[in-house]
C-alpha cells in the first residue's frame, strides 16, 4: 500500500526530498483510517506513533521537526530553535532551515502546504496555509523570513502548492469570499467559492516569484477521501497528512 505521494516538481531538482503522506498503509482506525500522523485530533498515541514509523522507514525520514500549528504566520528558523522538535513543538505554521538532513513537517487536512526549495542557497521551507494563514500571509512571510536568514532571493526559488481543499469543493460566506477578493484580486473566486491556491500564488507573484517558478497539485484533498484526510469533507472527525521537505545529505 503506498503511503506517501512525492512532490516530483521538487525532488527533480535532486538536492531535496519532499512529499506528503496518504491517508493508506497505517494502523489507525475510522474516523482515522490509517495513515493518520497527528497526534492532536484524538487518535489513539501508540497508531500515530506507529504510523510514523511506518513513513519514516518508507521515505527515509529521520530529523522531522514540527510546530504547533496555531493558524498564524508566525516562523520558526529550527537551526536557530533547538525547541523545534516532536517532544516539545513551538507554536507557528512555518518552517525554515538551510541544514542537509533537518526535514521540516506540516500537518494538513485541506489546508495547502506550501513548499518552498530555494535552489541558490540552498535553503528550504514549508508552510501551514489554511484560509486564516493565507490571509495573514504566511508564504510571503516565509519567504521574507528566508531572506533575512538565509539571504534567499525569490527569483531562485521553486514553490510547490501540495495537496488542499480547491475552488471545486470550497464554498464560502460572502464576507469571506469579499474579504479575500479586497486583498489578493478577484480571480480569487468564481461565484461562491474561493481558490485558497489562487490567494497564494497571486500574493507570491507580488512578492516578487516569477508565475512559472510555483506549481500546485491538482489533487482536491475533498474531491479525494480515497487519498487524503478532509476536514470539510468528513465534518471534521478525521485524521493528518504530513507534508515534508529535507535537504539532501551530499555523499
Ligand atoms: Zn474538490
């Protein structure tokens, strides 16, 4: 059973590995069947700790490090932060590292993890953006983040939208839809839905990104329960992927 998708518009690049894990090939029981990695929705400890054994050994992750995702924009440099790690995570949405061998982990469920490889560098980061982060703007704040510490330059950066809830199954209120047209343009939103993808990207080109420098997944996280977890889609009750990114140990 796999258990994990690849981020190939990434991992072709040679100098990272990065992807997300599926909802298959775990331990977990329903509402969390099985490949569920978080350990905050209410899933039984010892599940999660053994479905992340599972995808590590798969994937030949080692030294992930988390954050407490909060919904904010908040990032942590985790060469900086010793505390950036599974026993007692930081609370932030955003990861960023220029280390070979240090994987940087999100939890999703709809919301897009937002991938950042800076080839230049090199350097990575990864973002937790839900409607409230995207709004906040937790990619440029990344990215601005990356600059400051690792001297990152926008134009050298691959950025890849994972797996998320897209405009097909993302219908919201009025005042939201009002609000994000207001910031980030009204291509934002086609009738009652809003394309979370859309706020992003639009918000990273003003930033600076070149359009053809970001890619996003065509896989609705909602249209997809076989593959994924959704939140919208299983009223809440479900379980995490993980989305992840390392820099490769040079050999
Ligand atoms: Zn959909």
């Amino acid at each position: 059973m796999k258990t994990y998708h690849t981020i190939q518009e990434l991992q072709a690049t040679g100098i990272v590995t990065a992807g997300v894990s599926l909802r298959t090939g775990g331990v977990s029981h329903a509402p969390y069947a099985s490949l569920n990695l978080a350990e905050h929705v209410g899933d039984d400890a010892n599940a999660v700790a053994a479905n992340r054994e599972i995808l590590f050994q798969q994937t030949g992750l080692r030294d992930l490090r988390y954050c407490r995702q909060v919904h904010g924009k908040r990032v942590i440099d985790v060469d900086d932060a010793a505390g950036a790690s599974l026993e007692d995570p930081p609370e932030a949405d955003a990861l960023i590292s220029e280390r070979s061998g240090v994987g940087l982990g999100i939890f999703t469920a709809d919301c897009i993890p937002i991938f950042i490889l800076d080839i230049a560098t090199p350097a990575i980061g990864i973002a937790h953006a839900g409607w409230r982060g995207t709004f906040a703007r937790i990619a440029v704040n990344t990215l601005a983040q990356m600059e400051v510490r690792f001297g990152t330059v926008p134009t050298n950066c691959r950025i890849h939208l994972g797996p998320s809830i897209q405009k097909c199954c993302y219908t919201v209120s009025t005042e939201l839809r009002t609000q994000f047209a207001e910031r980030f343009g009204s291509t934002v939103h086609d009738g009652t839905n809003l394309s979370l993808q859309v706020a992003n990207v639009n918000q990273l080109i003003e930033a600076g990104l070149p359009s053809n420098s970001i890619s996003i997944s065509s896989l609705c996280t909602a249209c997809r329960t076989d593959l994924f977890y959704s939140h919208r889609a299983e009223n809440g009750q479900t379980g995490r992927m993980l989305s992840y990114i390392q820099l490769s140990v040079e050999n």
